[in-house]
C-alpha cells in the first residue's frame, strides 16, 4: 500500500442545504425534462383540460399542465405505467425537474389519463404544428406503414363461435348440477344449522363457471347481432368487423344469417382482432402512421382492427392535408397499401404514389408477367414505373423513413403493448406515443 494518501472530494450525506434547491439545477440545462415542462406550460392550448375544473369543493387539485408533462416525459423515457410514473416522481431528479416536486399518486396519474384521452390525443396535431413552424417538414416524400401492437389481453382468452355453441349446453349443464347440488348442501345445513344461518352465497367455485358461461353467451349473442347486421352497419369510426367475419377489411357475406364458425371475440378486449404477427398470432391493433421523410416527423396517425393496411391509404393521405394545410408531393408505401382503388385516389388528389404492386412468384424472372396480385392497369403501370428506377426509384425510401419510427417506438421506448382497452381509448393511446415522437424530433433540433 502507497503511503502517501489521496485525497477525494467529501462525501457528506449529512450536509444541509443553506437555501432552497432551484428545480432548474436538477438536470442539465438543454434536457429534455426542461423542454417538456417549458413546451407545455407555454406553447400548448391547455383549456380543453384545463376547462373541465370549475368546481371549488375539496382540496385544489394537482394542476392539469403538470400532469400533461408528466405523461409526455414519462412516454418520451419509455416509462407508461401510472405505478412506475409515480414511483419516479419521487426516485428520479428529471422528473422532479417536470412536476416542480409534486409527487401525484398512480391512482391520480391513471384517473386523469382515463378521464382526459380525447383531449391528450388533440395534442398530436399541436405538436404537429410546432414542428411545421420549426421548418422540420417539406412536404416532399412522406412514407407509410403500419405495426402490430399487442392489445391489452392474450389471444387464449378468445373463442371462436363453434366453439361457444358446443361449450355452452355443457357449461350449463355443468353449471345447473352444481346449483342442484349446491341447493342439496344448503338444505342438509338448514337441518342442521337452522335456517336463520347465512348459507345462501354461491360457491366460488359454482360463481366462476357461472360468470364463465355469462361471458360466452354474451360474446355468442354479438357475434350473432354482427352476422344478421347488413354491412352498412358498422361504424365507421369503431373497430369493424370480428375476427374471422372480415376479409381484406370487409365483412364477409354470412348467407345463413349466422356467423362463421372460426369467428372469435375476446372476452378481455373485445374490440382486438387476432393478427399475425412475428410468425404467430396475437391479440392486436393496427397503428399506421405517414412519416416526412426530412426529419421523420409523423405528419399523420391512425389506429384499425383490420390487419390489412390498404384502407389505411387514402385516410393517411387526407388527414396529412387537413392537419398541415397542404399535400404531399409523394407517397411511398408497401404493397399492404397498394390496390387499383387507392392508385385511382391518389391520381384524383394529384399526389405522386409509389406502391408495391407485390412480389414475384417464386422462379419468375420477368416482374411484368406473373405477379402475387393481378394485373391490373394502375397496378402493372406502378410495377413498370419501381422497375424501370431500379435502386434509384423513390420507393426505396420507405425504409429509411417510415420503419425506423417504429423501431423508435417499440424497440428504444419498449413500448409493444397497449396499457388501455376498448377501441376508442386505445386509438388515443397511440396518438400520445405518436405526439411524444414528434416532441423529442422537436427537442433534437432545438438542442
């Protein structure tokens, strides 16, 4: 050992602080806790949050800005759980930076998410904007896809129908001799105990198989309603037809009135809809976004049920416009999107489409000839129009430009399941991971 000694900086844990902490000083000045805060408290419009508090009863409430910054820095660090955001808001010093040392409990973290979605997803387009003023779109090329993300339920805890109409006379059954029997009990132990004893709950183990069957008949009567409902039915702005009674987003004909037998609801998320995805099947949604390829700013975001992308296209396109005032030059996208209607659209808007047509068949040297979808003239024109550019053709920008945003999104925020059920609030739900990616391409050129 050395003798001569060195000498480090004090460590003391004890030491008072002599004037109060300034919540600037907690992180960096350039940080992104510090832009979120200071975007929020002075660029955002607020009032249709803000407005909903008129009542002066009870204790003042945390302020509605707070929680907004709360939530938008807590996505933009990976962090979407009310418990986890909470438990930050007293463990981590960027946080504190955020909130101004307020420390909300997860209930009033969830709560006030729940109860504010329709306004939280309304600041996609604000957002959108700042980053239109700050130059950081061009209306260039903008790409399309779409990504599958899990829903908040597993795809077991779905039925088809053939299965409901065979599990269910046996479930009732079953559940019917074990009332018979349970009332057989009950009334050796009114003999026995008297009968002005409680002995008349049901059994766990009779109310579970009993909620079991409630569940199936409930899911086999909608599937049912959806089967003899025409197809003009449906909402347009909810989550369309079950899975198994669609087919490339339409609903398919059911000439018995009655549905198909692989049809399926969920009984956890009944708005999800069983998608392939990663070589299997998952309960899921469809997010789809249109992305600048400047700064890779999502321009414009939408949620569906359909594991297709092609009905996608065309409301990407229009809700580019009516959010920024104007269209894009170009549009690429894959072959998800392609089909001879949407290439029609696109001519109509004047908007310059680059789609897939589809693959080759296998051992097919001519891409003119035998393709996976048929010949079309719109079709084989945009097959002619990719081949002709080869590497040089605009559609080899949809990769550089839209996927990564996924990869964003999903592998560096590890954002891959919903937290929220139910069609309406899963939708807002991506439009708040959509905000929060255009926020930090906000930040980063702004540092």
């Amino acid at each position: 050992m050395s003798c001569m000694s060195k000498l480090f900086r004090a460590w003391d844990v004890d030491q008072e602080w002599l004037l109060p902490p300034s919540i600037h000083e907690f992180v960096p000045a350039g940080h992104l806790a510090h832009f979120v805060r200071d975007t929020v408290r002075e660029a955002l419009d607020l009032s249709a949050i803000i407005g909903v508090y008129k009542a002066e009863q009870g204790q003042p409430p945390y302020h509605p800005g707070m929680l907004v910054a709360l939530l938008l820095y807590g996505y933009s660090r990976g962090i979407y759980s009310s418990r986890q955001l909470a438990r930050a808001c007293e463990e981590r010093v960027d946080v504190m930076a955020v909130t101004g040392m307020n420390r909300p409990d997860f209930r009033t973290i969830s709560d006030f998410r729940k109860r504010h979605l329709t306004a939280l997803s309304g600041l996609f387009l604000q957002v959108l904007r700042l980053c239109k003023a700050a130059g950081l779109i061009t209306f260039g090329h903008v790409a399309m896809d779409g990504t599958k993300l899990k829903a908040n339920a597993s795809r077991h805890k779905a039925m088809s129908y053939q299965h409901m109409v065979e599990q269910e006379p046996k479930l009732a059954a079953e559940v019917q001799g074990w009332l018979d029997q349970a009332a057989v009990v009950d009334a050796a132990e009114d003999a026995e105990y008297g009968t002005d004893r409680r002995g008349d709950e049901m059994p766990e183990w009779v109310a579970n198989k009993q909620r079991r069957l409630e569940h199936i008949r409930a899911a086999k009567a909608q599937l049912e309603a959806e089967a003899q409902a025409g197809p003009d039915a449906y909402d347009p702005d909810g989550p369309g037809p079950s899975s198994g009674m669609q087919e490339r987003g339409d609903r398919k004909p059911s000439p018995a009135a009655r549905p198909p037998d692989k049809a399926q609801r969920n009984f956890t998320d009944p708005d999800s809809r069983i998608m392939p995805s990663g070589g299997g099947y998952v309960a899921a949604y469809n997010g789809q976004i249109a992305v600048d390829s400047a700064h890779q700013i999502i321009v414009a975001q939408r949620l569906g049920t359909n594991p297709a992308d092609f009905d996608a296209l065309i409301p990407l396109v229009d809700q580019t416009k009516t959010n920024l005032g104007r269209k894009a030059r170009e549009v690429s996208a894959d072959s998800g999107f392609a089909s001879e209607a949407n290439l029609a659209a696109m001519h109509e808007r004047r908007v310059r489409p680059y789609l897939s047509p589809g693959r080759l068949r296998h051992g097919q040297a001519d891409p003119t000839t035998d393709r996976v979808l048929k010949r079309k003239p719109l079709m084989q024109g945009m097959a002619d129009t990719i081949r002709r550019a080869g590497y040089r053709s605009r559609y080899r920008l949809r990769k550089q430009v839209v996927e990564p945003v996924f990869g964003q999104i999903k592998q560096a925020r590890g954002f891959r399941q919903f937290l929220l059920r139910g069609f309406q609030k899963v939708r807002a739900e991506w439009a708040m991971l959509c905000t929060v990616h255009n926020f930090l391409k906000l930040h980063a050129a702004a540092a």
